[in-house]
C-alpha cells in the first residue's frame, strides 16, 4: 500500500516533466520569420537612343520581392518616343502624288510586361538584370505638297537591360542602365523605305530613372 503511495506521485511528476519537454520541444522547432518582403513600386525614367538620336522615356508599375539580398520584380511598362524624319522622294511613288520633300513626325508607344533581377554589392549599391516584351503602337502623320495623312499600326517589341541601382532608403532609389530594343517595322503607307523611317528597329537606350516603393 505505501509502494502503491509513493508510486502515485512519483508518475504523475514524470507525466507532468513529460508534457512540459513537448511544450519546450514544439517552441523550439517554430521557424523563424520570412526574411523576404512584398511591395509595390511606381518608377520613372528618361533615356537617350543612341541610333535614333532622340529621347525616351518610361512610366513603370509592379511588385517586387525584397530578399537580404536580391530581389524579383515584375512590372508594366509605358514607353513613349517622337521623331521627324524629312524624306526627299525623287521619283513618283505609290503614297505620294509628286516628287519633293515630305515631312514624317512619328509617336512611338511601346507597352511591355517585364521580369528584373537585381542583386546587392553593399546595403544600398546593387545591380540588375532584366527583359520585357508586348507591342508597340506606332502613329505617323505624312505631309508635304498636297499630302496630309495620318497611320498607325501595332507591331511586336522586346528589350533587355541592365545597369546599377543605388538605395537612398526603403522607399527611395534611382537607378542607371542600357536597354537593347527590337521593334518590327509597322506596315503603315505600303511603302518599305517611308515605313522603316517610323520605327525604332533595333537601338540602344541610355537611360537614368528612379523608383518609389510602397
């Protein structure tokens, strides 16, 4: 009977160490916070095509993956370019009622869904790599003489870039880079050589441009 005593307690503190130890146990193994973060971001920027010898410039939103140190983002892009091209024709053509000198201004609006990668040198310096593709829409307004006419066609565009970024704060940083372009020729008069003078082709942008996370 004393045995039977002395046992009733000795187990019901063993069972009691032993629930304690799987409390302990199930702390212990709760994993640590996700170091990574998701946030949005609004982006703008102005660049120089190198080819074409005009300004470019970009309106971008998204979201990005903030990580220690990398991060992926993806986002949609607005471009817009303009330019006049002087074309001199010297024999009769299929759009142009006479030879002389006519004047082509073009409006270029490309708009692309675009991944970027970008990886950190230090707690604000890093680089980025990154490509997009969607179309652009062409607009070109024809006139000389007796000519007053306006086209627009969508074609197919693409880029790739990458440059360095510089982090001010969590919410703040510019970034600076080289975009290569392609962009189809738009099927806009019937004629190739008027129709190659309004389209970027293939050019490289230098661009500088900054970013607001949120």
């Amino acid at each position: 009977m004393k045995k039977t005593i002395l046992a009733l307690p000795l187990a019901l503190g063993l069972t009691a160490a032993a629930q304690a130890g799987e409390v302990m146990t199930a702390k212990e193994v709760i994993p640590p916070p996700d170091p990574c973060r998701l946030q949005w971001f609004l982006g703008a920027s102005g660049g120089y095509l190198t080819d074409a010898e005009e300004e470019m410039y970009h309106l971008q939103f998204g979201a990005e993956k903030w990580c220690p140190t990398h991060s992926h983002a993806l986002y949609l892009e607005v471009g817009y370019t303009e330019f006049d091209n002087d074309y001199d024709v010297e024999d009769r053509q299929q759009v142009f009622p006479a030879p002389g000198l006519y004047d082509l201004d073009v409006e270029i609006i490309p708009v692309t869904l675009n991944y970027k990668y970008e990886r950190s040198f230090s707690n604000n310096l890093g680089w980025y790599i990154g490509a997009g593709a969607g179309i652009a829409f062409v607009d070109m307004d024809l006139e000389g003489l007796s000519v007053d006419d306006s086209y627009d066609d969508e074609v197919f565009y693409a880029q790739v870039f990458t440059g360095l970024t510089y982090n001010f704060s969590e919410s703040f940083e510019i970034f600076g880079g080289v975009r290569y372009i392609f962009m189809d020729d738009p099927d806009l008069t019937g004629n190739s050589d008027v129709d190659d003078n309004a389209s970027i082709d293939e050019d490289l942008l230098v661009e500088l441009g900054l970013r607001w996370n949120f």
